[in-house]
C-alpha cells in the first residue's frame, strides 16, 4: 500500500531520530551536509553550555535546544515532502 505524497507517517521517523541524535533525520533524509551542520551546533553549544562557562552558558543553552527543535521539525517537514 503506497501512501500518499503528503503523508505525515513518512516524516515520523526522521523526526524521532532527530529527537534523540540532533542531525540523525537530516542523515536519514539524504542530507548528509545539514545533518552534519546540526549535529555539531547542537554538540559544541551543548558542550559549553555542560562546561557552565559564565555569561554565555545560558545562551549556549538556548542554542542547544532551538537546534535540537529545528532538527527535529527539519527532519519531519523533509521526511513528508521526499518523494
């Protein structure tokens, strides 16, 4: 059974992985640059903001979390458009 183009369940998985790996749906969905780019974004301000550096771990922090988001709702709008 084919599902139609817009399907929501096709961007589930990417969304999911990204969820858990920031970069891992981008990966999925054929992206391999951006997936690189959100995952080392989300790494090195997660890093500095697990270091507590003054001034600007609550920044790194913000970082983080809106790549993480942006990975997670990247992957799931790319997931339903492909194909």
């Amino acid at each position: 059974m084919r599902r139609p183009k817009g399907s929501t369940a096709r961007g589930l998985i990417p969304a999911v992985a990204s969820g858990f790996v920031p970069g891992l749906g981008q990966l999925l969905n054929g992206q391999t640059d951006k997936a690189i780019g959100v995952f080392v974004v989300a790494g090195v301000a997660g890093i500095v903001y697990g270091w507590g550096i003054p001034l600007i771990a609550g920044a790194a922090g913000l970082i983080a979390g809106g790549t993480w988001l942006y990975g997670i709702a990247d992957g799931y709008f790319t997931g339903r458009r492909k194909r």
